[in-house]
C-alpha cells in the first residue's frame, strides 16, 4: 500500500501539466519580497501544498497530458455590469489573471484553491469586482473604462478520467457611449464663395462612431446634408443658401445623441439692386408716370447684412433708405433715378438706373381749321393741338380707310368735294396718355353755289 501511494505521488510529482500549473499559480500568488533562497523555498512549499491536498482529500488524478483552451471575447458597458464566465460548472480549484491592454504582464485577481475565492489588490482597480455564487465566474458592477483586458481563467477539474486543466482567456471590451457632441466651426460668419469645416466633437465615445449633419434653413425646412463616419464636415464653397441651424448626431453601437444648434450666418452681396415704381407705365426707354401723380421707388437688394441705400436723381443726392417718395411730380422732375447701395461688413457696392418719363398734356384743346384744296374742288381738314409730353395724337372722325387724317400734334385730312354733303360735320379728336378723356373740336362744311365751299 505504501509502494502504491509513493508511486501515485512520483506520478503526480513529475506530470509536467500539474508541476507547470501548480508553479504557475504559486508564482502569481507569492510574495515577491525577499532573498532568492527565500522564493524558492515558498514555491517548493506552495506546489507541494498544491499537489498533495488533493491527495490527502482523497482525489485520483490521472493526467492525459492535454491541456483544454477556450477563448471567447465580450462587451461591456462602461459604468454598467458584466458577467466574466470561467466554464459552465464550479472547478476544484482556478485562478483568474488579468493582462492589460498593450503589454505582456499578468497578475492574479481572485484565486480558489478549495478554501473559497480570494481577491487580490488588482481586483480593486477593475471595479466592484466579485465572484457569482457556486462558480467561477467574476461579476463586476459599475464596469470601469481601466477593466478592458485580457483574463484568463486557469481551471483544474476532477473527473471519473482524471484532472483536466482548462485555459479560459476572455478578451474583455468596454464600451463607452457618445457624449453630447458639440460644434466646432472654422469660421461662424463666412463670406460667399468661401470655404470652411465644422466638427462634431466628442469628450468621449467608443469608435466606430457615425455622424449625421442637418441643416434648419431659414424657410424651416430640415435637410440631411452629410453622412459618414468621419467628424469633421468641409463646405469647399459656401453658398448663401447655407444659412441657417446646424446640429450633427453622433452615433455608436451604445447610443447616440444630438448637438445643440449652431447658427451659421453667410456673408454675401450687395447683389445689383431691383428697383420698382408704383404708379407707372413700362416704355421703350423706361417707365412714365403722369404728373401731379405721388409716385414711389422701392429698391431691393440681397444681402447680408443689410445695405445702406442712396437715391441719385440725375448726378444729385436725394434721399437715403430703400424708398422714395415724390408727392405730385412735375414735369422737370423727369430723368434718371439711381438705387445706389453699400455694404457694411466691406466695402462693396452696387447699383442700378431707370429712366423715368413725366407725361403731361397740352394746353387748351384742339384747334380744328378747313382750306381749299385742288382748285377749290376738294377741302382740307386740318387740326392741332401743340404741346405736351409725348405728342398727342391727333385723328379726324369719320375717317376714311386708307386715307390720311391722323397723326401727331396735327392732322390733316383731304375730303373730296363731290363726297362732301352740305353742312356735313368733321370731328378732330386729341388723344392722350396723361388724359382719361380725348378732347376734340369739329367743323361743318356749308355750299353757297356750285363752285364754293366756305366754313365756319
């Protein structure tokens, strides 16, 4: 019997798989103050306690010589809670190491060697770490950002096979949500024609992050105007339609979260200025009004911010402000009116000129007169009616197709004698533009014999 324990023991002693986990987990575990002799002598006493309590708690260790590994990764979410699995069933004894990110170094967090788990200093900076009930799993609560790593979780198992060791490493990601984003912006007022950037910024947020860009023009209208994963958004030429609110969204397997707005103000114009007058007729040259008329210019622009305006009659200064009024315009009024308008954030200007005619009509009224014509065998009308601005048009009634009888200031009209019946009426009427009404004067023709006409 005691041939058989020696030799049970010589079996277990020289396993290479129980002497390299039994000194693993005593280096991780010893206390590395002192001389070498006094490490040496802790870790023959460590693997010897190790290997030998399971013996003396009746467990039969058979080593196959393999070594079983599991690797998973997982995610959490910082400031919530995860749940770090080590196998489906309790083990008799493991140990959980924790490797940070970037380099080779491993250090013990909570180990079990049949006695309940212990946790180590390291458990502290990795959060409210503890171990799930009946398992071997870890729990830790109020995830920290410090916690991402690798941890490995080193197992024994007893079995009706023998011991196995199981090698668990589990790559733990934490994930940080996105923080309201803010924006950035190359230049808050730019200038038409222009370029400049913005950036949606974050304190924080776990990467791949997408970014959406809307813009609230000034019709209130929202438009998406850029989707991708880069932050930064670049506007090469900036249009005055940009104006507007800006917000951008920032977005990530987490959560996401929208900006506040941000108001871009364009800079552009004067643009050459559109200038209206009310009351009034378009001509050829221009426009005209009828005197004695009020009449207004109005003059528009695009711009921002707002011109200045200055109205110019003829080479003189008149008035100032987008419009201007003359109350009963007179006939020396007519010439050309200019919109002259000025920028105020640089110096630029622009301007526009109309041409403005002031109708008016004659004096008086028609004068309506009758000669001989041919030999006294015809008779010639003829009426005037001088003045006025433009010339009044004048036109004999009835009158004949085809024939003379209108024209402007005078009119004259050949009326044949043997077409003429005695005390036959002629009309002349002047039309004009700065008249409702045509005004007119009439003649009659009376025979005395044969080859006389006379008139009144």
């Amino acid at each position: 019997m005691l041939i058989a324990y020696k030799q049970l023991v010589n079996n277990i002693l020289f396993s290479p798989v129980i002497l390299a986990f039994a000194f693993f987990i005593c280096y991780l575990t010893e206390n590395h103050h002192g001389t070498m002799f006094q490490h040496i002598v802790r870790l023959f006493f460590c693997c010897q306690s190790i290997i030998l309590l399971p013996l003396l708690q009746g467990l039969e260790v058979k080593d196959n010589g393999e070594v079983v590994y599991r690797e998973t990764s997982i995610e959490g979410v910082v400031e919530h809670a995860v749940t770090i699995e080590c196998g489906s069933t309790l083990p008799n004894i493991y140990i959980w190491s924790f490797t940070k990110p970037g380099t080779d170094t491993i250090r013990a967090v909570v180990f079990n060697f049949g006695g309940g788990p212990k946790l180590q200093k390291l458990a502290e900076t990795l959060g409210n770490l503890s171990v799930v009930g009946n398992s071997a799993s870890l729990a830790i609560s109020k995830l920290p950002v410090d916690a991402e790593g690798l941890y490995t979780c080193q197992a024994l198992y007893d079995s009706p096979q023998g011991v196995r060791l199981y090698y668990y490493y589990v790559r733990l990601f934490v994930l940080v949500p996105v923080s309201k984003p803010y924006i950035v912006l190359s230049d808050a007022s730019p200038v038409e024609g222009t370029s400049m950037w913005m950036l949606c910024a974050l304190e924080e947020g776990t990467g791949p992050i997408n970014y959406t860009w809307e813009q609230e023009g000034q019709d209130g209208a929202i438009r998406t105007l850029a989707q991708s994963n880069s932050s930064l958004f670049n506007i090469p030429w900036v249009a005055r339609n940009l104006t507007g609110r800006y917000r951008c969204l920032a977005k990530n397997q987490v959560n996401q979260q929208w900006s506040d707005q941000t108001w871009i103000d364009i800079i552009f114009g004067p643009d050459i200025p559109h200038i209206d007058i009310i009351p009034n007729s378009i001509t050829t040259q221009g426009y005209s009004v009828l005197e004695k008329e009020t009449i207004s210019f109005i003059c528009q622009t695009s711009s921002n911010p707002p011109s200045n305006y200055v109205w110019i009659y003829n080479s003189s200064k008149v008035a100032v402000g987008p419009q201007y009024t003359i109350n009963r315009i007179l006939r020396s009024q007519t010439g050309s009116y200019t919109c002259q308008v000025q920028g105020t954030y640089f110096n630029a200007s622009s301007k526009k000129t109309v041409s403005l005619d002031v109708y008016y009509p004659p004096e008086g009224f028609p004068i309506c007169n009758i000669y001989p014509a041919n030999n006294y065998n015809d008779l010639n009308l003829w009426c005037s009616w001088y003045g006025g601005f433009p010339e009044a048009m004048m036109y004999w009634s009835p009158f004949p197709p085809g024939k003379n009888g209108q024209g402007y200031s005078n009119a004259t009209l050949i009326q044949l004698g043997p077409d003429t019946a005695n005390n036959s009426v002629f009309v002349c009427y002047g039309s004009h533009a700065a008249l409702n009404v045509s005004p007119n004067c009439s003649i009659q023709t009376l025979a005395v014999h044969r080859k006389e006409v006379i008139w009144d």
